[in-house]
C-alpha cells in the first residue's frame, strides 16, 4: 500500500502534526495499557457519533432501534460493567442486519457512509480488544481527554449548522487519528506495528465521507467552518495536556 499517497490529503487537511513529545510518551510501553484502552473507547464512541446522526436527522424507528440495538452489547461492556460479550457473534449479528433506508437521497448517503462507517469501527474496537487480551491487558475505565469535547463546543447551536460543524469535527477526528497511527507506527512492535497501519485506509475514507457530507448538508461554502476548525484542533493537539491520552495534546 503507498501510504503517502494515502496521507497526502490528510496532512494536508490538518493544521499540524502530532507533536514528538506525544510520540515519545506514546512509545512508552508503560503507556501501552492506557494508549490501546483510550484507542478502543474512541472507536466505540466513533460509531456511536455516526449511529447518533442517523437517528437524529434521517432513521425510522425500525432502522434506529436495529442500530441501537448493534451498539448495546458495546456500550454495556465498556461503560456499564457488563460482562465481556462474545464479539464474534456480536459482529456476525450485525453483518447479517438489515440497514435502515430513507427516500431521501442525502439522507440515504448519510445512512449508506455511516452504516458502513459504524461496522467498521465495531470491528476496530473488536481488534483493539484482542489486541488487549492478547496481552494480559485488563479493561478499566478511564476518563475521556478533553479533545472532541473541545471541538464539540464550537458547534452552532442551530441547523442545518450543528449538523454542518457536526460533520466537519467528525473529519477533523478521523484524519487526526488516521494522522496519529501512522506517526505512532514506527515506535511500536511489529504486530501493533502492522495493526496501525491496517486502519489508515478506513479512516482515511472516514474522514472524506464526513467531509462530503458536510459540504451536502450545507447551503453555503464550507470552507471557512473548515478553516475554523481546523485552527481549533490544530490547538487542542499542540497545547499543553495534563492528561494522556490518544487524542491528547502536548504532555506537560
Ligand atoms: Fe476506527
Ligand atoms: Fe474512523
């Protein structure tokens, strides 16, 4: 795979790249335990974004139901102490469903990336989890970084905005973290190693997604709500952070 190619447009999309500091505090293998828990969090809490803009703005109640339904046994384990679900045939279920469908033609693009979007991350969060086990990595609760809270409130409060800033920190997140595992690759063993750098191409496509989506969903150009943002992460990731975390800023 040419990986270059891959990350051109993303590097060129954000405003900076992640900060040596964060390598070297990530390449720590006593950060290992929380990096990987942090990273499979960010993976359920992805898919439950794109299930959430489905429901809110295109999904019946049939097709909103079925997607809660593939996040529940997810959501359970890791904030609700519920019991460790086989995720093989949670994820064969899944597979097997039925998607929700809309006539409306941007609402069926919607549903049609971020369908997709959701099983993909589903099976991330599932091969983080081995990863994990694979390594006598216990799950444990963590707090979340101030990251996508950060960008989540220069949201507008008033549609089709919200959705529109919605979207845009949605490929803001993505490319940041498709920018992030190719960065933290080189520090790590030759299975994780291999792991990062088999999620850059889906999270490359996500971020593309949520940004054609966001210029759909919009009357306007979007190019300087881009821009904003773009200056709001690009913040977020180069100043200082007390904690640690995936999505965290400079180490302090
Ligand atoms: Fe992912
Ligand atoms: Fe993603």
């Amino acid at each position: 795979m040419d990986y270059q190619q891959l990350l051109a447009p993303v590097y060129q999309f954000l405003h900076c790249v992640t900060p040596q500091s964060w390598l070297d505090k990530a390449r720590q293998p006593e950060n290992l335990a929380l990096l990987l828990t942090d990273h499979m969090i960010c993976e359920l809490k992805a898919a439950q974004t794109a299930m959430l803009l489905i429901r809110k703005y295109v999904a019946d109640k049939t097709g909103s139901d079925t997607l809660l339904g593939w996040l529940q046994p997810y959501e359970s384990f890791t904030f609700r102490d519920g019991p460790e679900p086989d995720f093989a045939a949670v994820h064969k279920r899944i597979s097997k469903s039925v998607m929700p469908k809309t006539d409306d033609p941007w609402g069926q693009q919607l549903i049609d990336s971020m369908v997709l979007l959701i099983k993909e991350e589903l099976h991330h969060f599932w091969q983080v989890r081995e990863v994990m086990t694979a390594r006598n990595i216990p799950y444990r609760k963590i707090t979340a970084s101030r990251y996508a809270r950060g960008l989540l409130s220069e949201v507008r409060t008033w549609e089709p905005a919200t959705l529109v800033d919605k979207l845009i920190c949605g490929a803001y997140i993505e490319a940041r973290s498709c920018e992030r595992f190719a960065a933290l690759a080189p520090y790590l063993d030759e299975p994780l190693q291999a792991f990062y750098l088999s999620l850059l191409r889906s999270e490359a496509r996500h971020y593309q997604d949520y940004l054609t989506l966001a210029q759909r969903a919009s009357p306007d150009d979007i190019a300087s709500r881009v821009r904003h943002f773009g200056e709001v992460e690009a913040a977020l990731i180069s100043a200082p952070d007390r904690e640690f975390r995936f999505h965290s800023g400079m180490p302090q």
